[in-house]
C-alpha cells in the first residue's frame, strides 16, 4: 500500500513540473514553514511577562500553512493581476497567539495612447499586529492585536520624449486594529516628479511629496503630523556586474501635538555587484523614519545591511545577510536622543529540489541594545519552509 501512495505522489510531482510555468496565467503555490524562536516576546534576559511566567519559558516553535495564488490577465493592452493567500499560524506552547492571516489585492496596469501610462491598486489584509503584555487591553485575548489594513494606490508616468518623463503618484490607506484601537489611523500620500533615463536604463529624477499621518482617536500623549519631503534618485549601472542607486531627500515635517515643525535629511545609497557568474554582493546604507510613535516625535532609523548570495549548482544557493540597525527619537524641537541599536546575522540555504518545489532553511541571530531598561535582549531563530508551486 506504501508502494502505491509513493508511486502516485510521484507521479503527481511530475505532473505538477510539466504543468507549471512563471508564465502561466493562473498561478497557484502551497507553503508550509516551521521555525523555532530562543526569544519569542523579545524579552530581556532577566525579564518576564504574564505569558512566559505561566508557560514557564521564553522559547516557542510555530507552524505555518499557506496557500496562495495569482491571476494574470491581458485584455487587449491593458494588464490585470488579481492575488489573494490566507494562512494559518499555530504556537506549540504559546497557543493563545494562533491566529489567521489572509491578503487580497487586485492591480491594473493601464495605458492610454503611447506616452500615458501608469497602474492602479487596491488591497485588504488581516494581519498579526503585535503580541505582548497589554495593559490597556479589556476583554478578550490581551497579548494579541489584530490588524486590519486597507490601501488605494495609484501611480502615473507621462512620457514627454523617449528620455523624459513626468511621474506621479497618490495613495490612501487604513488600518484598524482589534485590540489596540488607539493607533488606528490613516495616511494619505501624493508625489510628482521629471524623470530623465537613457535606453540602458540608467536614471536621475526629482521628486516631491505630501504626506499626512492622522489618528482616528485624539489621545493627550501622541499625535499625527503632515510632512513634505523633496528628494533626487539615481540609478546608474556603469557595467552589466555593477548597479549603483542612490537617493537624497529632505524631510519637513510638522507635528500635530504642538504644531513645531523640523527639517531631516534623508537618504539610501545601494550598490550591487555580480562579482562572479555565481557570486552577487549587494551593500545598503540609509535613513529614514519609521512609523510614527508618539508625542511630537518619530522614530529615527540609520541601517546598514550586506548581503551575499552563492549560486552552489543550479538546485542550490547560499546566502548571508548581516544588518545593524540604530534607532533614535527625533522630537519635532530638534531635540534627537539616542535610544538603541540592533544588529542581526542570517544565513540561508536554498534548494530547488524539482521545477515547482523549493525546499529553504535558515538560522538567525539577533541581538538589541536600548537605553530603555528591560528593552536589551537576544535571540536565536531557526525556519524551515516548503513552498510548492502548480
């Protein structure tokens, strides 16, 4: 009986690698994926919360199910793509954290004549939040917040000649949380530019946007702000094994907690090197603000991260990726405090075991340095995923 279950699954696999192709109009792809966490809540070593006091550790392994699938149509000039996945996350001992999580998206990328063109987006999703000790939390779980995003998105290119064009965008977008409805908000953004590019595809564009961040609860401790920022991108490839891009902008932004405003520079340098047939290098340095925290201020963030990549056969490839990322509170004032720094190292293994199924491991460490007590911590990760397409 063996026998014929083995038989028939692989007769399945061949089936399924003669009927898939990155192609095809209909896409459909399966996921499974473990992975062990040493620190789950990112806690400090001598620090415990209401959940690892009860379970009596800090270390859990989850189980992850996914399926997915995306639809590629063309009608006539115009492109359509529809994409939706659902899952669903399981802890082994922290079982109060099981949850669901689906994403849905639908994009058309338009054309009108032969110098308009653009696409327009639309997106939902269900998505774990956070999950912690919750002191403002009521009824129901208090450890985790779901939340729930929706987003517009439109972009637009018009091409004046073959090597200019004007560029533009605007987007909204919501999120909504079941737990935490204190940081629900919105964020409305819209940018124009003139890009210039050569038939080789290098670049320089100017561009300005508006932004505006709004929460949809007044609280006495935190508010939103609107920002404008001005920017210059480049991208230059001065050889098929060497791709430069840069971008240099700066910030003005005003926040609503006491209407000061404050200028921050902004920027993201990257370089990408095919320094071998199988060996590729990529090197970013940047800073940018996170997601608005609270008070007059935002989070500062200056990262730097190198990644290596080994193509071992064609079935196998190696990667590793170090990362160090230093945060700082900026206060609209001026005022700027240094607050912490995390540095992490990953390594990852790849292999294409048949056309539709890739086999991925990999193993993390991760480790936090803050000036707020009982925010210091490290932690070890190991994932294993199993992604099948058809």
């Amino acid at each position: 009986m063996w026998f014929r279950v083995c038989l028939l699954g692989l007769c399945s696999l061949d089936y399924a690698q003669a009927a898939y192709g990155p192609e095809d109009t209909l896409k459909l792809n399966a996921n499974l994926a473990s992975q062990f966490d040493s620190n789950l809540f990112k806690l400090d070593e001598n620090s415990e919360n209401t959940q690892t006091r009860r379970n009596g550790h800090k270390a859990d392994l989850n189980l992850e199910t996914k399926v997915s699938g995306r639809l590629d149509l063309k009608l006539s000039r115009q492109l359509l793509h529809l994409n939706a996945d659902v899952s669903q996350i399981n802890y082994h001992h922290f079982s109060e954290l099981n949850h669901q999580e689906w994403n849905a998206g639908l994009a058309w990328d338009w054309f009108i004549g032969s110098r308009f063109s653009g696409q327009l987006s639309a997106t939902t999703a269900n998505k774990m939040s956070s999950f912690e000790d919750n002191l403002l939390g009521g009824e129901g779980n208090s450890a985790l917040d779901m939340q729930r995003q929706n987003s517009i998105a439109w972009q637009g290119v018009l091409q004046l000649k073959s090597t200019i064009a004007i560029i533009a965008s605007a987007g909204i977008s919501t999120e909504e949380h079941d737990l935490k409805k204190y940081i629900d908000a919105k964020n409305n953004t819209a940018s124009l530019g003139l890009r210039y590019q050569t038939a080789k595809g290098n670049y320089i564009s100017i561009r300005h946007g508006w932004r505006k961040y709004s929460y949809d609860i007044d609280l006495p401790f935190r508010a939103g702000f609107t920002e404008q920022t001005s920017s210059i991108d480049l991208g230059y490839s001065p050889s098929y094994k060497l791709m430069l891009s840069t971008s240099v902008g700066l910030s003005r932004w005003v926040s609503a907690f006491n209407d000061q405003s404050q200028n921050t520079p902004q920027w993201d340098l990257g370089l990408t090197w095919q320094a071998t047939n199988k060996t590729t290098l990529k090197l970013g340095y940047g800073q940018s603000f996170s997601e608005f925290t609270s008070g007059a201020g935002r989070n500062l963030d200056q990262h730097i991260n190198v990644t290596a990549k080994w193509l071992m056969t064609e079935k196998v490839d190696w990667n590793i990726e170090a990362n160090r990322r230093e945060r700082s509170f900026e206060v609209a004032s001026g005022n700027v405090q240094a607050s912490e720094n995390t540095n992490s190292l990953r390594l990852g293994l790849n292999y294409k075991a048949l056309q539709p199924l890739t086999i991925s491991g990999y193993a993390q460490a991760e480790q936090r340095n803050s000036e707020v007590i009982n925010s210091n911590y490290k932690d070890y990760q190991l994932g294993l995923n199993v992604r099948f397409d058809y």
